[in-house]
DNA sequence: TAGATTGTTAATCGATTAACAATC
DNA sequence: TAGATTGTTAATCGATTAACAATC
C-alpha cells in the first residue's frame, strides 16, 4: 500500500476520536458513512474512500463495524504496538504532556526524560525518572529508542537535536519553537501552537472590521525600523 | 477583502515566522519570492499571490521589503492591536503557556488565570494572579474579554466553555483533548496535538513494514470487544 | 420486494504550478 | 541594454463531490 496522504490521515484519527466518543455513550455496533460525516462534517463518499483506503469493506444496509474501523485505524498507526519515547526537557511543557494519559492510546510510552536542571535530576514526574543531559545519549542508544519529544527552550533545539540524530532516533515531535536542521531520513513533527494563535487572532480582527484603516497604513512608506522577532 | 482561506492563513504564518529569523541574522531588507518559496518549500508563483491577497506590491528586479511585508502580515491578523485573554486552568499546561514570552508577537495578552484549586488562587504566575473560578464570569464582563485559553480537565470542559459564551467570550482556544459545543458565532481552535503524534506514530509504524501482517489481522473477524477508549 | 447503503467511476471544484508579458 | 523579478493569465494537478450500479 502507498503511504497515505497527511490530509488522509487526519481524517482517520478525527473517525477514531469519534469513534472512541460514540461508542462510550452509545450502544451501537455499527455506523453508516452517512451518520459518521454528518457529525464531522465531511462528505460520506469520503469516508467510504477512506475506509476502502485502509482495507475496510462496509456492510450494505448496515454501515461498518465500529470495532473494525477501530482496529483498521491502530493497524495503520501502529497504535497497538507501543513505541518507546524519551522527553527532552522537563519543564512545564514537559510535565504536562508527562502528565496527559491519554497518549497511551495512541502507542506512545514516555520511558525517560533528560534535563540540565541539577534540582530536577532524580526527581520523578508520573512514574518516569528525570535524569542529566549526560545520560541521554547512551540511555538512547542502549534501549534503541526511535522518538523523542523536545520540549527545550529555543537557544539549545538544535544541539539537543542533534544529538538525538547520533544517537539514533527517527523521528522528532518538536515543541520547541524553531525549525530544527536534520538529515532526510529523519521525520520532524513540529508543534507550532502559534499557527492556532493567529487563527483566533484573524477571527478576532475580523470582528473589528476596519479595512479602511489597514489600506491606509499599508498605502504609508514602512519607515519605522521593525523586526518582527522584536515585536 | 473576502477572507482569507485556512491554507493562506498558515503560508502567511510561516512567512512571518521565517522573515523574523532572517531579518534577525542577515542585514538585507527586501527578499524574492524564490528566496522565499526555497527556504519554505513553496512555490515562487504562490508567494507572490499571497502577497498580492493582503495588498503587497513588490519591486521588480528586487523583490519585497521584509519589513512591509511583515507590517501587511502583523495588520492581516492584527497582531498590532494586542487582544486581551483569559486563562482558564492553571495546571502544567496553562503554566506553560502562561510562561511562554513569545504570544505578544502574535498580539495577545493573557490578563487573568482563573483554576478552582484554592492552593493556586492567589499565587502569581509570570505576572497574572490566579483567580477562583466563581471570578471568571464577571471579570470577563467587566473588562469585555474575547478570547479565552481553555486548559481544563476534559470533564468540565463544556460546562467552563458555557459559562465562557454566556460571559460573552467570542473565541476560544482550546487544549482539552474534547470537542465543545458552542453557538455559530463563536470560534473555537482546538489544539489537538494528538494528530501530530499520530503522524509521527504513522512514520514510525512505516519503518517497521509488515503490511503482510496488517491484511492478516484485518481479514479476522472483530471479536474482542474493543472500545478504543480503553486502549 | 423495496429501499438503504456500499464501492467505484465520472464530474466538479479548488489549489498549485507553468508560462509569459510588463517592469525596472 | 540585458536580465532578473514581478503580477497575472492559462494549464495542470489533486482532492472533493456527484452519480449510479451492485448488494443485501
């Protein structure tokens, strides 16, 4: 099978959040391609092209099995194959996203964290042990972990990261706020929250409505020394 | 001018992005669409539209002032015009957030935490007093707040975004992993960081390649009971 | 059977890319 | 001037939606 496109794939797991969603409330065991577009607002060829995508056959008159588009989607995933990760950076970020418990459900197994915080080594945050920077190379390379989770403040991203190249690991779900330089063989999810920030932001401007106003600025010669990043 | 698509939205947001580290380093104050489309993976021809969507003009032969183009994005989302917001929850995530310097960039400006934990009320965090939770209605009504951070348990989620909408909070920005239900005329952005871990997750499953495996399991039939809430 | 739903092919829509005249 | 870059129109590409026969 082709790799599936990103856009495929976030359709599946909005399927799998509903899924989880619906069948805790609901006694049902089957859902049409009607019912699950409805609620999500996509169109219900698509799902049944998605299902079909990922080796699903639907039941006519009845819909699909709740049970097997679950099991479909963590097939696809790898979700019930659990693979370890080691948290970079244990900061409130980090502790936070130690703390969530809902990643189990997506195979993700936090083993260790690693910070340069002297008062945070030795500590425990729900279960795993913080340890120095020192130990993350070997501790990497000795268990052969693949994902890494960065949490670091921006100025140290790309060192950390690069570390975690030789040492081995695959792929990267980087909160740190910078774009990280890796080799191509390497996958680097970056969690860029700010893109949600200025979508509310744009909403919130829209509300404002004066479109008169930002012609007229942009119409002015930009004179005034303005770096963004001093902003 | 009609509003701008989500897609736009997201290439302005990496353009800003980029042009304050490049501003940053280098001592050059106009720059090229390809310049541009190389260093972001975009084409040429689409940077160029985009500019010429939120009224930029370029130089021919020279290419874009980096500052007016910044301007044109800061006006495009206003993030000139900082936006008041509340906080709701102030557990690690909202700690993280609250602590993260750089969301003046994007013009918004945290005023109030509100957590029911009577340890948290009344500390300070970076600046912003934690308030009860009984504070939150009339403090937003007082000071006619938009913009709400949802950080939450899941649980009360909903009952907190209800009692947002009726305060009169016209968008929110949500971190619990749960859909809200709210009017139309209210945005919600959810952050549900568990699509980048399941891209990641999607990746890393591809490096293992057993689809012969994948098909074997899919052709058996579904009969442990599986609720992927429990996984 | 009649009718609801799937799976798939065809049509539409929108977004991206190519081509190129206009400009400095 | 020659050449590089913009702005815009046309062409391509891909994703979404519509149509409809097959199925139970």
């Amino acid at each position: 099978m082709e790799p599936l496109r990103p856009v495929v794939l976030e359709r599946l797991i909005r399927y799998y959040r509903y899924l989880g969603e619906f069948t805790a409330r609901k006694n049902v065991d089957t859902i049409t391609s009607s019912q699950l577009g409805t609620v999500l607002h996509i169109d219900p060829t698509q799902v049944r092209k998605d299902f079909g995508a990922i080796g699903l056959m639907g039941i006519s008159r009845v819909g699909y099995e709740v049970c097997e588009v679950c099991r479909a989607i963590r097939l696809v995933f790898g979700f019930d194959h659990p693979y370890p990760a080691v948290m970079v950076g244990a900061g409130n970020l980090g502790n936070a996203l130690l703390s969530y418990p809902g990643f189990a459900r997506y195979g993700l197994r936090i083993v260790a964290a690693f910070d340069n915080d002297p008062k945070k080594v030795g500590t425990f945050i729900t279960g795993v042990e913080v340890q120095g920077i020192r130990s993350m190379k070997p501790f990497i390379r000795k268990h052969g972990i693949q994902m890494a989770i960065l949490t670091t403040p921006v100025a140290v991203s790309q060192t950390i990261a690069d570390r975690l190249v030789s040492a081995g690991i695959k792929a990267i779900w980087n909160f740190s706020p910078t774009r990280l330089s890796v080799p191509e063989d390497v996958l680097i999810r970056n969690e860029h929250i700010s893109l949600g920030l200025a979508q509310v932001a744009y909403h919130l401007n829209g509300l404002r409505e004066d479109e008169p106003r930002r012609l007229a600025i942009l119409a002015q010669p930009c004179d005034e020394p303005c770096n963004p990043m001093e902003k």
